[in-house]
C-alpha cells in the first residue's frame, strides 16, 4: 500500500461530488495540482476511465459519504482511497487532540487559522444525501470545496512526513482508508443470509412468533419458572430492581443481574434467569423484528464504522453486524454454486505483543504453531496456565491466578512485561501511548478530579486501558493491513467474483463461487503474511489464519 505509484507518474486524483457529477484534480507526488480541474457530468463513469488508465490514489472528504453514491454504477472498485475525515481523526489523535472535529471544513479552517466548525451531526446512509447537500463540508461560504479538498491534502501530507515515524502513519492512513472502500463495498454487496434458516432458529430456540409483541413462548416459560422458584410473587425477569428485591427476600444478596454475579450465585432461580436473559437478547437484538428490518434480498446490509472504536476496531450503525450470536450463525448460507470463506486469526493479541516488544523468548513462542504450548514449559508444562498469565498480562490482571504469574512472566519475558507495564504506567499518569503504526490512546477525561480515591481509581482504570491498548490496536492495524491486502487479491474478478462479506476485529468473510474457493484460501493466506510484513517488518513471528471453505457459518465450529 505504502509507497506505491500508479503508471505515468500521478499518484493522486481528487474528487468532489455534486448530484451524479462532479470534479476532478490530478495532483502530484507532493499532492499539488498538476493541471486544471476538470468537471465530469458522471462521476462514477470517470472514476472507472481513470481506474482503468492507471489507478490513482483518490482523495475526497470522506468515503463513507461519496463512494456510495458511485459504487452501484461502477464496473470496477477503486484499488486505493484517502479519506481526508479518517486521516484528520488519526492526525489530531497523535498530538493529543481525540475527539476535536474531523470535516473537511474543520481540517480546512485548522489549516487556515481560523474558527473551526463543529462536525454534522452523525446519520445513516439513507438520511446522509440530504445532509450532504446541504451542507456538505462545513466550509465557509464562498469557499471552492475542490480546491479546500487539494489544500487540506496537502497539509495532512506535510504533517505527516514530520512525525517521528512518517512511514508508518501513511501506512496506517492507507489501511484506514482501504478500511473505508471495503466497509460501504461489505454494506453494498451485504452478507448472504436466509430469512427461512434465521426463523427456524429462532422457533427452536424461542417458540412460534408471537403476535402482538408478546413475549414468545419459551421466555414466558422461563419467566414463569423464574416467578416460581423467587417465592411465587409477580416478578419481572426484565426488571433488575424486581428481581434483586425476589432475591434478597430469599436470601441471596446481589448488586446487580449481569451474568457473572449470578453464575455465582447459589439459587436455583439464578440459572432460570441467565437462560432467560441469554433468550430475550436473542429476541430483541436479532429476533424476527431485526431480519424485517435489516435482511433484504436475503442479504444482511449493516453499515459498518471505520475506527469506531478508539483501539481502530470498527463499529457499526445499527443492525449488531459484529455481534451476530453464535447460535444465529445458521441463518448465515452461501448462494447457490457459492461457498463461504471464513479466516479467523490465531492468539492474534499475544502475537502482536511478541512482535511490538520484540522479546527473544515471546518471538520464539510466536514464531511457532501454537503460542501457548510453547510457551507451557515456562510455566510447569501448563498450557492453561500460560494463556492465564499472557492474557492476564495484555488486560492488566493483577490478581487471581494471572496476578500470581506476574514474577514468572517479568522473569522470563522481561521485553514484552516492560513494553506493556510502561504503557500502563503511561497512562496512570495521563500519557499518551501508541501503537505500532501511531494511532493513539485518547489523553484522560477532564471530568476525573486530580486528587482523592475516584482518582486513583480512574487513573488505575486508565492505566489498564493503555495497557491493552498498544496491543489491541496493534492488533487492529494488522487486521485492517490484512483486509485491504485481501480485497486487493479479490480485485478484477468482475461483479460475480468473490466478495469480502465480512469483518470483525481478527476475523474475514469472503462469499465466492465455489470454484474460486482454493483460490480465495491462498489470498488469504497470503493477504495475512503481507500484513505481518507491512505492520512488524521482518519479525518471525507468525499470524496464521485459520481458514475453512463452509456452505454455512455455522459450518465453521
């Protein structure tokens, strides 16, 4: 991604839309104008010419706001992007300054010295056209968003090649925007799924549909076997004052109804109600109500949000597309003459910790198959035992059986145990702390007070977050390394080939025709190999992809 150049010498293209047209600015190697704009009545049928001239890098406001509006009328998907809005979040989070507005507008009036405006409000794919128009980058009146676009590039590229690692954080920009191309190409072409399969499941788990809203069969079941074993009065299993009020009336003492608690709680109404609540999550989050909403054309279309989450994981708007239960995963099915290919990555995070603290002994256990088995004779031959202490180290665990591994671990793998205790350290004291390729942990809220109990107890939480933090955003920056590297693999195949579907966190989805399925096996494999090489060198650690061919999600264990 990082450092390549399209034929004939431009490297860049920016492009503002306006109705189904729109303009267009070549731009050099140094991101300045390199010849007059040009107006185009079809943007998407220029886009298409200029791919297949020479693929550019193009640059526009935000990705999420323009590419959906020409991916139905392309032929061919745009091999690389900058986002302007994703690289502006990246750019202001280095020095400190998460959260501060992202908009072309914002970027532009930053550069200008001049009063920045604050961002639109955030809205849905199907409210966004109106609001695009309206006002679509928050510039001053009178201002050329074409030549703002230009000049707000510009910037983001002198800002860039001043940081102590600049080649990183192009790297990082790059991904994040490949990131956007494949979040609105995943909601475009959605994810197979049957409505027949999906209300099957359902009735097995939750009873015939309900009519009116009621509840469904089973969960009145449960609720009245809740009501009956809490002593026989009314009770609502929704409620949790209810139900902690049933509670200590027999006894048992609780402070809440999240699982843990009462997993340990010794009452027979305790697992009645965790049934119940695992069943009415079912139902609310992806039950009948959610496929009539979200599931058209036997197609699941979430809309996905690119670094929605501050460690660079996505999130989404709606539709719960990175929570789909696992009992639900057989509603997912490949079409006819089609297959799925689902690659999910193997003890990503402690992987990402070996390669980023590049300790001698960690890299040797990550670069064989399985980390934790060779990692065992450290710890008495105990496999468990070894996974409890990495992952105690990576979450900051300090007590329990992790806590007591603590010495074991600073002892044995005194490079990885620093890396992640500084970090912590860091962020007790309000630092900032980064990942591999710079993104970086937000500075702490200015609503903890800087003395007393609530202090410390906010800067022991913040620690453990920069704790995890350099790991798991790591961590995302390799799997956002690798998707892009996949979905270049999968390019050219025509509107029929194989599609990347799906993605979350250390997992990738790809529907293709069945006889293409070798073919996306070894893209994937080798897209996983590429990212360890872009986002860690020439570290040899490994990240392998454990990757089956399935008719159903379900098919994958």
């Amino acid at each position: 991604m990082a450092g390549e150049r399209p034929r004939g010498g431009r490297v860049a293209v920016a492009a503002d839309a306006v109705g189904p047209g729109g303009r267009l600015q070549e731009l050099d190697g140094d991101g300045r104008p390199a010849g007059p704009a040009a107006h185009v009545p079809d943007l998407a049928a220029a886009v298409a010419e200029r791919e297949a001239a020479g693929p550019p890098r193009w640059v526009w406001a935000a990705t999420d706001e323009v590419y959906p509006r020409l991916l139905p009328s392309l032929p061919v998907r745009p091999a690389r992007c900058h986002d302007v809005r994703l690289v502006e979040a990246l750019l202001l989070g280095h020095q400190g300054r998460f959260g501060e507005p992202r908009s072309l507008g914002a970027a532009w009036a930053r550069a200008n010295g001049l009063p920045v405006p604050e961002d639109p409000p955030e809205t849905g794919a199907d409210d966004r056209p109106a609001l695009f128009e309206a006002d679509r980058h928050r510039l001053p009146p009178g201002t050329d968003p074409l030549a703002a676009l230009v000049a707000v590039h510009a910037e983001q590229q002198r800002l860039t090649a001043r940081l102590p690692h600049p080649d990183r954080m192009r790297l990082l920009c790059a991904a994040e925007s490949a990131g956007a191309l494949a979040a609105v190409e995943m909601g475009h072409d959605g994810l197979p799924w049957s409505a027949r399969a999906h209300d099957e499941l359902l009735e097995g788990l939750l009873g015939p549909r309900p009519a009116g809203g009621g509840r469904p069969a089973r969960l009145a079941e449960l609720a009245g076997r809740v009501q009956r074993a809490l002593g026989g009065r009314p009770v609502n299993p929704d409620s949790p004052s209810q139900v902690l009020r049933a509670f200590a009336e027999q006894g048992v003492r609780l402070n809440s109804t999240r699982a843990w608690e009462l997993r340990e709680a010794d009452h027979p109404a305790a697992r009645l109600l965790l049934e119940y609540k695992e069943l009415s999550r079912i139902h609310a989050a992806h039950g009948w109500a959610w496929r009539e909403q979200w599931v058209r054309g036997g197609r699941f279309r979430p809309e996905y949000v690119v670094g929605g989450v501050v460690s660079g994981r996505w999130a989404t708007r709606g539709g719960g597309a990175l929570q789909i239960p696992r009992v639900l995963r057989g509603a997912v099915v490949a079409d006819p003459g089609h297959l799925l290919v689902v690659a999910d990555a193997e003890q990503l995070e402690p992987r990402v910790l070996a390669a980023v603290s590049e300790d001698a002994g960690l890299v040797r256990a990550a670069a064989a198959g399985d980390l934790y088995a060779a990692l065992a004779p450290a710890f008495g031959g105990d496999r468990a035992r070894a996974k409890v202490a990495v992952l105690g180290a990576v979450y900051g665990q300090t007590t329990g059986e992790a806590g007591r591994l603590l010495p074991v671990l600073r002892h044995r793998f005194p490079a990885a145990m620093a890396l992640v205790e500084e970090a912590a350290r860091a962020g007790e004291t309000g630092g900032l702390v980064r990942s591999r390729l710079g993104r970086t942990c937000p500075p702490p809220s200015a609503d903890v007070p800087g003395d007393g109990e609530e202090a410390g107890r906010a800067a022991r939480s913040r620690g453990r977050f920069a704790r995890n933090f350099v790991v798991q955003a790591s961590a995302a920056e390799w799997a956002l390394a690798m998707l892009a590297a996949l979905r270049r693999r999968l390019a050219g195949t025509g509107p029929d080939g194989p599609r990347v579907v799906f993605f979350q966190h250390d997992e990738v989805m790809v529907h293709t025709p069945e006889e293409l399925a070798g073919t996306v096996l070894e893209a994937v494999a080798e897209a996983g190999d590429e990212a360890r090489r872009l986002v860690f060198g020439a570290t040899p650690v490994r990240f392998p992809l454990s990757a089956r061919a399935v008719r159903c999600y379900a098919d994958t264990g």
